[in-house]
C-alpha cells in the first residue's frame, strides 16, 4: 500500500521535472506563443482562489503560475483554465 501525498505537497522533483518537460514541449509545438494578456489575467484569477495554490506555485503540477499562465498551450492540471 503506497502513502497518499499529503494535502499542500508539492510533486516530487522528478514528477515536477516531466511535468514541466511535457508543458514546454507543447508551448514549443504552438510556436512558442504567448497567452493574450486578458487570458493571462483570467488563468491568474482562477489560480488566486485556487485550494492548491501555494505562494506563487501549483501543488498539483509543481509549477510557478505566472510563467505557467503565460504559455497559450500551457494547461491547468485540474482543467480549471478555460479552453484557449
């Protein structure tokens, strides 16, 4: 029987690392393009009143929000951001 992760931790390194590996290879295959900055702002707000949101990162993904709310392919882990 595995442990279940705690409420608040973050994914460990290695999950963060391929998370972070998929989310560029996506932004790379949409040309590297950015978010609208209306967009940005929405993807923002959202994570603001988010229940994993700790300081200025994600728990689910492990990843900073402002950088991750900028790439237009980049996802929310919980399918909270609406579709671009």
């Amino acid at each position: 029987m595995t442990a279940s992760k705690p409420q608040g931790q973050f994914p460990r390194l290695p999950q963060q690392v391929k998370n972070l590996a998929g989310a560029l290879a996506d932004f790379l295959a949409d040309g590297c393009t950015t978010a609208s900055e209306e967009t940005y702002r929405q993807r923002l707000e959202i994570c603001q009143t988010c229940e994993h949101r700790r300081g200025q990162r994600c728990v689910k993904c492990g990843c900073r929000l402002r950088w991750k709310a900028r790439g237009r392919a980049f996802q929310c882990p919980l399918g909270k951001w609406p579709a671009r």
